[in-house]
C-alpha cells in the first residue's frame, strides 16, 4: 500500500496518461485512472466487508439478505430479495438454503401464492442482527471516519453518480 492508502498496483497519473498515449486514445488519464482505482477500492472494501461479516457467522449477501427481510417486516418472496438485492433467484436460494440450516430464516407457503413460497425471519436471525448491530454499525462509522459529515454528502453524491454511469461497463 502507498503512503495515501490506494494499491501499489493502482496506476499513478503518469502511467494512466502513458497508457492513454501508447494506445492513441482520445480519453481523458485522469477519468481512466479514477475508474481505475475506484474499481480497486471496490475490490478492497468487498474483501474488508467479508472479513468483518465473517465475524458474525455470515457474508455480505447473508447479511444483506437478513437486513432485507428485517427491514421488509421479516418475511419476503425469493423473488422479490432476487430484485431487491439485484442478484439471481439461484444466488437467493443458496443464501436461503444456508440461512435456513443455521436456523436464521425458514420458508413457508406463500399466504398470497399457494404454489410459491416465502422466506421468514426467525428469531434467532433477528437476535443475530441486534447482537452485531453495535459492533457492524460502528465500524461502519470508524470506516468512513476520516470524512466530514460534508464530505460524506459530497461522497454520496458523487457514488451515485458513478454507480449511474457503471452501466458504461456492461452496456453493447
């Protein structure tokens, strides 16, 4: 790691702009290496967010899927976490599948759709989620800690939009 904290590996602007230069492209170095190093920074918070979920018997997409349920009234659809967590209906039934031998969720018939089933929160998974809460949010918070509060408004505004403009990457 460098003295500000981005990958070795991460380019500098001198090589993003040699890069730009040996391949005769009319790109602007500076938006190529701040794309370059959020996608690393990316890859870096991803294996910290593994590491801390870890902690609590889980991983980011357990975690994400039990918070979901929480914050749904405790019960909901494989199909509709699929969507709301923008991942596959097979991915959610893997998560299920493992949540559901740890005891923190249990299915049961759709009360709506007979044929369909629902994923509930149990106890023991809401328990989980109010034992980590202190520990999880206030990491959260010490993660982010160096930053103002306007700072962290400017940065969540910014992410926004370079979320929005992530669709450049997977778009024909």
């Amino acid at each position: 790691m460098t003295r500000d904290g981005i990958d070795d590996e991460a380019p500098t602007p001198e090589q993003a702009r040699r890069q730009v230069e040996h391949y005769g492209l009319d790109v602007d170095p500076q938006a190529v290496l701040v794309a370059v190093r959020l996608i690393s920074a990316g890859a870096r918070v991803g294996r910290a967010a593994e590491a801390h979920f870890a902690r609590f018997g889980l991983s980011t997409g357990r975690y994400r899927l039990l918070a979901d349920l929480e914050d749904h009234g405790g019960e909901k659809s494989p199909s509709h976490l699929a969507v709301d967590l923008g991942v596959s209906r097979a991915t959610v039934t893997g998560l299920l599948d493992g949540l559901e031998r740890e005891g923190l969720i249990a299915r049961r018939p759709s009360t709506e759709d007979g044929r369909g089933t629902v994923a509930v929160l149990t106890a023991r998974g809401s328990q989980r989620l109010r034992d980590m809460a202190p520990e999880h949010f206030g990491r959260l918070e010490a993660m982010v800690g160096g930053l103002s509060v306007e700072e962290r408004a400017v940065f969540l505004d910014l992410l926004a939009r370079v979320v929005r403009g992530s669709t450049a990457l997977t778009t024909d």
